[in-house]
C-alpha cells in the first residue's frame, strides 16, 4: 500500500507540474450565442494570483466566448462595486492568498483569497442584478475562496474529487445515469441538441444550502480526498464520501445569478505531462464541454428571460 501511494503521488505530482496552456486550440463555435459585441462584458478576475488567466491558461475559454460575441476583458484590480459596474458577468477561477501563491507546496492553512470588503461588495452587486461564474479546482482553491462561497451557501471539500479516491485522467457525467440534471443551462443548448454528457478532470465536490438547481452530481464510489498539502496522499489522508454532492450548479441570489462549478479544465483546454496529454475542451469527450460553457454564460446573460 505504501508503494501504491509514492506511484501515484509522483503521477499526480508530474501531471501538476508540467499541466500548461494549449495555446492554439479554439473549439469550432459553430452557431454563435450573440451578435458580434452584442454579448455580455465577461471580466475575468486576474487579482487574486489566479491560477488561471485570460492570457494564460484559460486563453481558449477567453478566446471561444469572444467567439460567441462576448467581451471578455481581465480584470486587474481588488472586487469593489466600481470594478463590478463595468462586468455583467463576472468569473473567477482558481483564486488564491498571497501567500499560498508563493508557496508552490500548497499546504495548510490556506489563506483567503477575498477580503471581507470584497465579498461584501460582490453580495451587494449580485443582489441587485449582477451574475458569478465561480469556477474552483481541487485543493488548496476550495480553501482559498471558503468565506466567498460560504456567503452564498456553498460549502467545499478542500480537498481532490476522485473515483475510489484515486488519480484518473477524467471522469465522465451522463444524463442517463442522473449525473447531468435538467435545467434551462444543459436542455436548451444553441443546436437543438441538449448535454447529455460532460467529461470533468479532477476537481472538487460542494454542497449548497438552500435553493438552487443541480448541473452535475456524483455519483457512487467518489471520494473527496483532502491532503495538508496538495498532491501529497498518505493512507491516513482524510477521505470524505461525497456521493450526491455537486460539481456544478446553478441558483438565484436576489435578482442575480450564480453559476459554480468544482472543476476549471473543463472550460479550456491544457496540455499535461511530457507527452502533452490533452485535458479538458481539447481532450477525447472534453467537447461536450463547449456547449455548456455556452449556455452557462447565456444563462447568466439572462437570454432564457428575453421576450418573456
């Protein structure tokens, strides 16, 4: 057992540090969700040593929506009511504290990413109209952005959302196994067609308290995993059963919207290890993923709500 656990610590290990951008890879956009600069200003948070970036590794994501007739801009400076009132949509991936970015061990405490100001604005903006796209990964980013989310009712594991709790290149959500809900976000996409499948590559499992809709579900036999220190398992690591917990989902939050996922490579597309495996959009069923992303962002456009 002892040796199981240095195996797949050093693939875990490998597959961090060489995951990178895949840098030409734009999914087809086929039919586009708005008219060119008719669709929603998207501002990427890029102030909290996000992980991912505009420019970085979530280019593709940036570059698709532009693709769909979104502005999509970084924003560079602290969450206040004036940086909001230039966004009608506003995304924030893998955020982290200062101090856990400089520390590429990743280990406990993890440091709040937001301060209180901050969060109290973004409560105050989403309230009164404004919509979230809160994309998390796996451990220490649950931890970094726990006081955020919880003012919402999301509760996080900080820790790795895998089969049995061990290591896998992706896992597969489907409408015919309950996994994939129904909501306006995965019934109506642009073709006609609706999600019926979506493939998420690590990530992290929440829970809401209150009222929301479910996008992805886990099923049986998935574990969070939570570590001291990312990518770094013993058999004695806490292990949580987190069957019936979310990886995606969507709620109301006075009269704006939330859309919250515990996964980041779905959205774009990266490259892993020596062999640049692909992961995420650019990754065999990883497609499924680019008509959610659009709807997601429909959905929080408020599209659904035009000619009612």
């Amino acid at each position: 057992m002892k040796h199981l656990t240095v195996i797949l610590l050093l693939i875990a290990a490998c597959a961090h540090a060489q995951q990178t951008g895949a840098e030409n890879f734009i999914p087809p956009v086929g039919e586009t969700a708005f008219a060119e600069g008719a669709g929603p200003v998207i501002l990427i948070d890029e102030a909290h040593h996000n992980y991912h970036t505009a420019e970085g590794r979530y280019r593709t994501f940036a570059e698709f929506l532009r693709g769909h007739g979104c502005t999509v801009l970084p924003s560079t400076q602290p969450v206040s009511l004036p940086v909001l009132s230039a966004a009608d949509i506003f995304v924030i991936a893998n955020a982290l504290g200062e101090r856990n970015a400089d520390d590429r061990q990743w280990h406990h405490p993890i440091d709040n990413a937001f301060t209180v100001e901050e969060i109290d604005d973004l409560a105050v903006w989403i309230r009164e109209g404004g919509s979230l796209f809160l994309i998390v990964d796996h451990m220490p980013m649950p931890g970094a952005i726990d006081s955020l989310a919880l003012r919402f009712g999301i509760h996080f594991s900080n820790g790795f959302a895998w089969y049995e709790g061990r290591p896998a290149r992706g896992m597969m959500f489907t409408r015919m196994h309950d996994a994939v809900r129904p909501h306006w976000i995965t019934d109506t996409p642009l073709d006609g067609r609706r999600v019926d499948s979506v493939v998420t590559f690590t990530g992290s499992a929440f829970r809401i308290e209150g009222e929301h809709t479910p996008l992805l579900v886990f099923g049986a036999n998935i574990f969070s995993v939570e570590p001291d220190t990312a990518w770094v398992f013993h058999d004695s690591t806490p292990r949580t059963n987190v069957e019936g917990w979310r990886q995606g989902a969507a709620l109301e939050y006075g009269r704006g919207r939330i859309v919250v996922f515990g996964e980041a490579a779905m959205f774009t597309a990266q490259v892993s290890g020596a062999n640049r495996m692909p992961m995420g959009l650019n990754a065999p069923g990883g497609e499924h993923a680019a008509p959610l992303l659009v709807n997601i962002i429909r959905w929080l456009a408020k599209q659904d709500a035009v000619g009612r």
